[in-house]
C-alpha cells in the first residue's frame, strides 16, 4: 500500500512510494537520501543513488553500503541517465526505469529504489515543463511495480514557484512545500486515473491548470475518473477547471468523494452535466 499526504521523514516508505525532497545543500540531500536508501537495502531492493556532484563512494559511510556497491546491490551515477541537461522524452524516461526495474528483479532483489537529485534537469520553464510531465508518468509506473524514488529538488537552485510546481506532482511531500497535490491513481483500485489532494483555493487555480496541463489525463471510455477523497477544499472555479480541462480532451469527469465531502453540494450547485460526483 503507497502512502501520500505530507512527510518530514523518509524511513518506512513502501515499495510503490513516491516522494518529493526539498533541500538545501548537497550534504543535507546526501544524509537523507542515504537513509531512504539504507531502508530500500535492507528491504532487498537494488538502490541507485544520482547526483551530478556525487562521487563513487559517497554513501560508503553508510552500513553496509560499500559491500552493497560491489555486489551491484547499490549504484551510484551522475544524471547522464537522464539524457543530458534536460529530460526531452518523458516516456523514454519511464522505460529506462521500468527496464532497470524488471533487471532487479531478474537479478534476485524485490525491487529498484532511487534517490536523485534533479535539480539541473528543471533549471528553465521548458525543462520543468517536461520533468513534471515525467514526475506524473512515473508516478503511475512507480503505483504499479516495485519501484520507489525520492527526487530532489534545492530551494537554493529553485524559485519558489517551480518547487511548489514539482512538489505538487508527488504523492509524498514535505509539510508547506505545496498546497495541492495531483498524482497517479493505480486503476486497478479505484478505476480512477488520478488522485487530487490539499486544498484548492482561489491562490490555486494557476497551479491546479499546471497540473492537469503536464498530466494530460486520458479518458478511459469518454470518461476521466479523478480520485479526490484526499481534497479538503476546492472552490467552484476549481471545479470549473477540472471539468473544463477534461472537456477540452473529450470527455466528461467523474470525481470520487467521501460521503461528507463539500464537492457534493458544489457540484450540484454547478449543474454541469460533464461533471458527476459519486461517493466512494
């Protein structure tokens, strides 16, 4: 079972987890990703750590990872797996991934875990376009396979707007790191294609537009059903903009409420019938 919502810790996680780090220098995103792969070790996962200005044997420090970097158990590499400076093929991406994942598994370990920092690949509007393309392609590879990341991103490289950006395309993220989260759903659960969680406020109808723009979510049967049980609040020009982001794809929008969730009178009120709220 993948988690989601807000974390200040990265032990614990899944096999299926997916999670945005904010951070603030090398070293601070060198301990902590060492800890989040220390768990994916001794959980029997290959582990893979990816920095540009991260050398051979900088998690060496850690128990057992030395060993684990000889038996090819742990890898470390610079970002040139990720095609160069930026990401141009956000599906390319994921193959690469889901390859390196069935590998594992071939090679005996329950699965891949990695933890990268991403921050030169997001460094102009374009590159970050695509990246958040990516983050939500990923995403829902990662619901359905053994694979779990932790993706980097420095405040101190990053204007506040793109980190609230790529926070958002996460299914774990810091505390006050983005109001919004738009995610992968594993379909097989809920039938739905997407998750929407937080808060959706007048403040957040630009990112909420980013969101939907880099996950282009596709209609399964003239339909896209979005998970919103974890949405504590949206108004109805958010609602609006759902709707209308999946009618410009051709389709109508199904949300999935909980029985006491504030979408259902809004909703109403909207009478739209290209919108349809049913309780799960």
């Amino acid at each position: 079972m993948r988690r989601t919502g807000f974390v200040d810790a990265v032990e614990g996680l899944s096999s299926h987890d997916h999670m945005c780090w904010v951070f603030g220098t090398p070293d601070e995103f060198r301990s902590v990703a060492g800890r989040f792969l220390a768990d994916g070790l001794a959980g029997g996962q290959r582990v893979l750590f990816s920095a540009d200005w991260a050398g051979g044997g900088d998690l060496d420090g850690i128990d057992g990872f030395a060993a684990a970097r000889r038996d090819g158990a742990a890898q470390v590499r610079d970002l040139s797996g990720y095609g160069g400076a930026a990401l141009i093929d956000p599906d390319l991406q994921v193959r690469t991934y889901a390859e390196a994942t069935g590998q594992a598994l071939a090679d005996g370990f329950t699965g891949l875990r990695v933890a990268a920092d991403v921050t030169p690949l997001v460094a102009s509007v374009a590159a970050r376009a695509a990246f958040a393309r990516y983050e939500f392609l990923v995403d829902g590879y990662m619901a359905r396979h053994p694979m779990s990341a932790m993706c980097g991103y420095n405040r101190g490289e990053l204007d506040e707007h793109a980190v609230v950006e790529l926070a958002g395309m996460h299914p774990l993220a810091p505390p006050s790191s983005t109001p919004l989260r738009l995610f992968a759903a594993d379909p097989r659960v809920t039938g739905a294609t997407a998750v929407l969680a937080g808060e959706v406020d007048v403040t957040g109808h630009a990112q909420l537009r980013t969101a939907l723009d880099r996950a282009r979510l596709a209609p399964g049967g003239g339909t896209v059903t979005i998970d919103a049980r974890e949405l504590t609040f949206i108004d109805h020009r958010g609602l609006a903009c759902i709707a209308d982001h999946v009618r410009d794809r051709g389709a109508t929008t199904e949300l999935l409420v909980g029985r006491r969730s504030p979408v259902l009178m809004l909703a109403g009120l909207l009478g739209r019938d290209d919108l349809r709220v049913v309780v799960a």
